[in-house]
C-alpha cells in the first residue's frame, strides 16, 4: 500500500494543493523525497478520515465569519 500511495503523491496533478504543499515541503528540506513520503501520508490520513466520517472536512470551503 505505501508503495501505491507514493506513486499518487508523486504523479500529483499541477493543480492540486497536494502538489504546492509537496513542492514546497521539498524546498525547505532539500529533498523531493521526504516531501513526497510525507505528503503520501497526508493522503493516508485524508483517506482514513474520508472512509470513518464520510467527508474529508479540510477539502470544503471555510465558513466566512
């Protein structure tokens, strides 16, 4: 499974917030690797979320205050 969820996050769309947050999680620790190990386990965990509640809460648009 995480060879499986390493590949998705590698071949992120360009216009995913997945995709920003792993370019810039590369930027800041020099390495592509670590960014994209780790932005595959905030699909884990966006997965786990989505499968136990129903919905993934950080995909919807904020409420205005």
């Amino acid at each position: 499974m995480r060879w499986a969820v390493i590949e998705a996050a590698q071949k992120l769309r360009t216009d995913s917030w997945l995709r920003e947050e792993r370019e810039r999680l590369a930027q800041r620790r020099n390495s592509r690797n670590i960014a994209k190990t780790a932005t595959a386990r905030k699909m884990i965990t966006l997965v786990y979320y989505g499968l136990r509640d129903h919905h993934i809460r950080c995909l919807q648009p904020a409420d205005a205050a």
